[in-house]
C-alpha cells in the first residue's frame, strides 16, 4: 500500500490543499482533473478563489458525480455549486465538463458522454470521502471496475441533499464517474475533514477492501495521498 497520508491543522488545512493544487498546476498548466462538490472541498475553493488568478487557464476541469432530478438551478445542483464556489470566480476560468444531465434525452446517455470525456485521460481525480464511505456517488456495493453510470444513491445521501446541500426535492438518483476512471487517473487525492469523518477515514485506509466502503479501493492506487485535517485523523494513529 503506497498511500501518502498528510495531516494538518483544521485552520490550515484549507490553505495548504490550496496551495498544493495551485503548485500542481504551475506544473502541468493543461491538467485534466476531476473536483467534487460538498462541504469538505469548499473551503479549499474559497483559497483558490482569492489566490489561483489565471492559473487554472489552460486546465480542463471535469464534474465528478451529479444528482438526477434535480433542476437546472437547484441550490444542490453540483454544476452550479462547483461554478459558484470557484470556477465563476475565476480570472481565466478553465474549460469545464460537467455531468450534462440536462442535456441528453435520458441520464444513461449523459453518462455514457461524461465517461468519454473522462475516457481521454485524468491527471488527477480529486475527491471527498462520504459518511458510508462513497466517493464521488459510488455507494456501497460499489467496486473497483464499476463504470461511470446512473446509479441508485443510499438513504443518507439523498437525506443529505436535502438537508445538507438545499436541495428542493429528492433527487431520483445519481450519475458518477465511474471506480475504474478515478482508479486510472494519474493520481487521487482523498479529502477528509472534520472528526465526523474519523470513523470512516479510519475504515477506508485500516479496515480490508470491500465493496461496503468504496473508499478503501483506492488504496490499490499508485498515487493516493489523503489530505486530512487532525479531527478527521484522528482514529489514523499518526500525528501531523
Ligand atoms: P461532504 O460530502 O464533503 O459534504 O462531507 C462528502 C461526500 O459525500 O462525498
């Protein structure tokens, strides 16, 4: 197992994945990554608002998971929540793909043309870590050659839109990048905040793979590092 683990301090970690995102741009200014939507990155974006000016230019930039159901503007919406958070406040935005739910006639054929834009290549998949140990919406049962595809979600998560995100209505379902494309990018990194998340951090690094914590698949990847702040590492045994 090759994971690099690196724990910070609540107040700067924020600040730090930031900084590390930023430095991999200036090292690969055509980077194609993969960024979630959730509590956890958010702050993260709010650094790059203030500090990322025309760096991510000439970066493609793609959704990792969308709700079905939902409209365009709903407050839940991941398209909408990742262009308010960052990317409509950047200087030189970069290209953006977002899961076009909307676009197609069914969401089966929106995610058949998301996978063929992740098909071209990922340099790095960026992702939180959910309370039932999905990434991106692979929810438990999930494993790691699971496609990217319209998928049902777990009670909690659809709770958790609601509640949580704002959403107006229970979405239907899910569209997600797919186990096997986030296992294929050239690296991953797992963000895990807060000490809500310690028990599931602590099972998706420690506990065996299985498919009832998709998390824990990732650890087959050459290239993981967990961004985790000290109340979300808590149950790791290591300190910052
Ligand atoms: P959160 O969600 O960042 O809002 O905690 C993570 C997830 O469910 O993937």
């Amino acid at each position: 197992m090759t994971v690099r683990l690196e724990v910070m301090p609540a107040g700067a970690w924020a600040g730090e994945v930031a900084s590390r995102l930023l430095a991999a741009l200036d090292a690969n200014r055509g980077m194609r990554l993969v960024l979630p939507t959730g509590d956890t990155p958010s702050p993260v974006y709010a650094e790059l608002a203030a500090r990322a000016a025309d760096r991510f230019g000439e970066a493609v930039v793609l959704g990792l998971d969308e709700w079905v159901g939902l409209p365009a503007h709903d407050p839940a919406r991941c398209d909408g929540r990742l262009r308010r958070e960052l990317l409509d406040r950047l200087v030189a935005p970069p290209a953006f793909r977002e899961i076009a739910v909307d676009a197609f006639p069914s969401p089966d054929r929106a995610a058949r043309e998301h996978d063929v834009h992740a098909q071209a290549g990922l340099d790095l998949v960026v992702l939180g870590l959910g309370g039932n140990g999905h990434v991106g919406f692979n929810e438990p049962g999930s494993t790691p050659t699971s496609p990217t595809r319209v998928v049902r979600l777990a009670e909690a998560t659809l709770d958790a839109s609601v509640e949580r995100y704002g959403a107006t209505l229970r979405p239907s379902g899910g569209i997600t990048l797919g186990m096997d494309r986030i296992l294929a990018a050239g690296a991953v990194w797992l963000l895990a905040t807060g000490s809500r998340k310690a028990a599931i951090l602590a099972r998706a690094l420690h506990a065996p793979e299985s498919p009832e914590c998709p998390a824990s698949f990732l650890r087959r990847h050459p290239a993981l590092t967990v961004f985790a702040d000290e109340p979300a590492a808590v149950r790791l045994g290591v300190s910052g």
